[in-house]
C-alpha cells in the first residue's frame, strides 16, 4: 500500500526499495534484472519521438477543432439572440439587472462576429 507523505495513524509502516522488498526476507541474493536493450538504433528511436510528436500533434489539433466548433455556436447564438431583440438584459457584477445601451449591444454584436470569423469555416 502507498500511504502518501505520512504513515496512517495506528499502522507501523515501512519504507520499501528495490532491494529492501515487502514480504518475508531472505539471504538468498536478489536475481539481477536482464538490462534493457540499448541497441536500439538511432533512426529507430527517431521514429518513435516523430510517431509519438505526430500523435500529440493530431490530439492537439482534434482539441482545438472542437473548441472552435464550440465557439462559432456560442458566436452564432449570441449575435442571433442580439439581433433578434431590442431590449437585452444583463446582470451587472453586484446582481443588478440593467438593460444595454445600443453602444454596449453594437459592442457585443461587433464581437460576436469577430468570434464567428475567427472559429467557423
């Protein structure tokens, strides 16, 4: 069991390495573990980092696509809902409902088309 920085309390724990292992101790010596294989080529280790930067490239870019899908609707939806109503009611910071004025709604929809540019294609 891994119990973190600190031993639970009532438990007497102790700390276990690679040469100290739980269970009963013996004085039979340890079996060496077989060494890794380091001869490995080197174009070979290239290919795994390109495979392994190719792959973190292609995650990254399905990310981003669907945060731009998400943002050209939110884009859409809010420049729809600014256009379609005169009067748009917002609540201020301290939980007052105020209504914009058309320099504060010209804004709004100024950004909202500035989102749609930038996210829909």
């Amino acid at each position: 069991m891994n119990y973190s920085e600190h031993n639970p309390q009532g438990f007497d724990a102790r700390f276990i390495t690679r040469s100290q292992r739980f269970g009963y101790q013996s004085d039979e010596p340890l079996e060496q573990e077989a060494p890794e294989q380091t001869a490995a080529p080197a174009a070979e280790e290239e290919r795994d980092i390109d495979v392994e930067i190719a792959t973190q490239r292609a995650r990254i870019d399905k990310e981003i696509a669907a945060a731009k899908k998400s943002n050209c609707n939110i884009g859409k939806l809010n420049l729809a809902q600014l256009q379609s109503y005169n009067r748009i009611k917002v609540q201020d910071d301290d939980g007052q409902v105020r209504v914009l004025s058309e320099e504060e709604k010209q804004s709004r929809i100024d950004r909202a088309k500035t989102t749609i540019s930038e996210n829909c294609s």
